[in-house]
C-alpha cells in the first residue's frame, strides 16, 4: 500500500516524512480543500527532501472546475513553475458547463507539462463528472496517471462501490481519497480493491491551520501493513 499524504504547508510535509509517508500532495489552503501552494514551500521541501515523491496540486481558485481563459494561462503558468522548482508529479482537472472532462483546458495544460513528463492525477473535480465511467475512459485517453476520488460520495468510506467498479474498469490507478484514517484505511482498501490512499492525517491548529499529524501518518500505514 502507498500513502499519499496531502501536505498543506511546509511543516506538514516535514511531518508525513516523519510518519513514513512515501509520497505528498503538495498544495496551500486544506480550508478550502486545497489550492496551488506557495512555491517557497515546494522550493524548500524539495531541498530538504531530494527523494521524496512530490505531486502538486494546480488550482489557481476555490470553487467550480470551470475555468476561464485567464483562469488556464494562470495554470499553466503555475505548470511551468512546479515543474522547473522540482516537482515530480501534477494533480489538476478541469470540466465544462455540463460537468464532463473539458478535454480542450485539459490538452492545453498537459501540452505546457509534456517535456518534464510527470506524473498526473486527475483530481476531485472527477466527483461531479455526470458520467463517471465515461470520464474514466477519457481521463485514461488523455494520459493521466491516477484519478483521486471519493468514489463520488462524501466520503471514500460511503464510495467504496464506486470505488471498486471504478478499479474494475481501469487502466490507471484509482486513489481514494475522502476522510481516510487509520480507523478505517484497512476497510477502505478491502472493499474497493485499490492499492493506494490519499488522506490529510491533519490536526486543527490553535492558529486555525491544518497541519499533518505524523502518528496519524504513522497510525493509517500500521493500519494497512
């Protein structure tokens, strides 16, 4: 099993190497389920940890995943940059107004990232795709690595039919991800028949920050040996 530790802030990545974590998701803002991160705390975290697997989120905003023109060149300019500061893996996605992969944005944005080529995970935008199965199928054409999703439920717990008739389907790796702890990492796993977890592990801070726990790092990788 591999644990990918969504990291919010520098100190979070320090604590899921710390829990043992083999691979962080990299972005700012958990509040509002996570934006593109300050790039100080990627340049930092990729010295400190020459070997760590590090995929960054690309989400310039809070909110839908129908983005604008401006909105894209902002992406891609934000490609360019994780990508040149180290970053070995992408998480975007985009849809349109009916709530199906924007193939257009999509191309666009993988075309800026093409000569580094990363590593790429479809993020939850895939939640609200109408057609799941048929976006799973264009996810895959288009090149991605991973799909992070609920198994469109609130949580991974609630989705693990979705997620293992998504498993079932695909060619790429399904990622669950969605209030994931050690309590119930092992189930979730059994259930959906996926080989990987993506969770925060985080604590609320006095200062109102989420910040990665790493004995709940620690606590979700016993769970599941």
């Amino acid at each position: 099993m591999i644990l990918e530790v969504c990291c919010g802030n520098l100190d979070s990545v320090k604590a899921a190497v710390e829990g043992g974590a083999q691979r962080v998701e990299l972005c700012s803002r958990l509040e509002v389920d996570g934006l593109t991160p300050l790039w100080e705390d990627l340049r930092d975290a990729r010295e400190l940890y020459p070997h760590l697997k590090i995929h960054v989120l690309i989400r310039p905003r809070e909110g839908d995943f129908c983005y604008s023109a401006k909105e894209v060149d902002k992406m891609a300019a934000d490609i360019e940059t994780a990508l040149a500061l180290g970053a070995d893996g992408l998480v975007l996605g985009a849809l349109d107004e009916k709530d199906d992969v924007d193939q257009t944005v999509i191309q666009e944005l993988l075309s800026v990232a093409e000569p580094w080529a990363p590593a790429l995970t479809f993020h939850r935008a895939f939640d609200v795709c109408r057609r799941p199965f048929d976006a799973l199928e264009t996810i895959e054409r288009m090149g991605f690595h991973r799909i992070l999703t609920s198994g469109q439920a609130p949580s991974a717990q609630e989705g693990t039919d979705m997620l293992r008739e998504l498993q079932s389907r695909a060619k790429l790796i399904i990622l669950p991800g969605g209030g994931i702890n050690a309590s119930n990492a092992r189930r979730i796993l059994e259930l959906s028949g996926c080989s990987e977890l993506h969770a925060s592990a985080s604590s609320l801070q006095p200062d109102g920050r989420k910040v990665t726990d790493a004995k709940k790092v620690a606590a979700i990788i016993a769970a599941t040996e």
